[in-house]
C-alpha cells in the first residue's frame, strides 16, 4: 500500500503520531497503534517548503520475520529460551557485573526421560519435558532466565538479588516440586516421580566467566545426579 496525504498538517499529524510507536531494531518501520500485527514503513522528506512521504505496508513481512525470531529464540516445545538466545542474553547480563553481585547459574537435567520414552512413548516424554519446564517457571525471582539447552538439559540464571540469603530462597525454590507424582497416562492411571537433578554456581564463589560457571553447575548437578543413584562421587 502506498499513500500521500495532501494535506500537509494532516500530514504531519499521522507523522507524529505514527513516531510514537517505532518497531525496535528496525529503521523507519513502525507499529500502527490501534491496529494488531499491523506495521508500516515510513519514508518521508522537505521539498520547497513542502512535506512528502510514502506509506508501505509491511506486515506480511514484519510478521513472518517475527515468527522466524521467535522458532530461533524459544524451544517449540516448552516455550523457555533456546540455547542460542539463552547465550546471548547471558552476554548482555554479564555486560553488567553490577547485577551479578549476588547471582548463580543453575544447570538442570531430568533423570528418567529415557525410561519415559521406552515404556510410554515419545510423546509422553516431551509431556515430561514440558512439566519439568513447568516446575522452574515457579521461580520467584524478579531477574531471571530459563532456557533449555537441548533434550532433557535445561539453565537457569538468577541475578540481582537483593543478598545472598534472597539468592539461596531462589535456587531452592527450583528445587521445590522435585520428585513429584505425575500422571502421564490417564487413561491408566499411571503415574511416574517427576525427578530431575541439579546443580549451580555462584557468581564470585565459582568465577566471574559465565562458561566457568556453567561447567561449574554442571559438575555440581553430575554429582547431585550420581548421588541420586548411590553411586560414589568423584
């Protein structure tokens, strides 16, 4: 759609009102605000005392990319950050070690995903999945991150807390519908224990370098994960 309104003022009206609501990272693309999913590209210039612009619907466009932004940044199946994003929102945080003062990273990974798929299928563990994601949604921390990294491994960052004790309230909080019944087969009646393990790292205990602290929790959520088994840690 291309359109140029004659009249100047009106013109310069729909200018100022369209500027109010830009389409962040993208130039010259803005948002119509009382339209849903509705995006314009705006070109305008002063000739001769004269005000020009033109009009471009770009919806179908902006939407599309959108929906491509969100497959490459969300895990489809349970909705929480994909690894890639989940990096680099890390490298933003990090950015900052002012929010970092009182921080942990947290690596998670279920315990019986192979065991679900064998006995009930596929589709049951992705349900299994799904409800593990939905016990570390439960924390309450005001800055936050989740992200599944990939199968059944999953992060979490917590920062900027107020003391170490809030950090500690947190990290127990994912902790907290651990080893919960599930129904994974109502037609049977068949419940199993939701059970993952876990481990983190805090920020300046374990190091200052988020891949350090990852590797860190990862080997704290290995031996949380052998223990589990009455199996001897190394």
């Amino acid at each position: 759609m291309q359109k140029i309104l004659p009249d100047s003022n009106l013109f310069k009206e729909k200018l100022l009102e369209i500027k109010q609501n830009p389409l962040e990272n993208e130039e010259n693309i803005f948002c119509i605000s009382d339209e849903e999913n509705r995006y314009i590209k705006m070109e305008a210039f002063e000739k001769d005392n004269n005000i020009f612009g033109i009009l471009l619907d770009v919806s179908e466009d902006i939407t599309q990319k959108k929906k491509l932004e969100h497959e490459r940044d969300y895990d489809l199946l349970t909705g929480l950050y994909s690894r890639r994003a989940f990096y680099q929102k890390l490298d933003e945080v990090f950015a900052t070690p002012d929010k970092l003062v009182h921080s942990a990273l947290v690596v998670i990974d279920s315990d019986n995903l192979k065991q679900i798929n064998d006995n009930y299928g596929h589709d049951k563990g992705d349900l299994y999945l799904c409800e593990i994601a939905d016990c570390l949604r439960v924390c309450s921390a005001p800055d936050h991150m989740i992200a599944r990294l990939g199968g059944d491994e999953f992060a979490v960052i917590i920062y900027n807390c107020n003391d170490r004790q809030e950090l500690l309230h947190h990290l127990e909080d994912l902790n907290r519908d651990n080893e919960k019944d599930l129904l994974i087969h109502s037609e049977i009646e068949c419940k199993v224990t939701l059970s993952y393990s876990m481990g983190y790292a805090i920020y300046g205990d374990d190091g200052t370098d988020y891949h350090i602290l990852l590797k860190q929790a990862d080997i704290q959520m290995y031996k949380n994960k052998m223990t589990k088994k009455g199996m001897p840690v190394r």
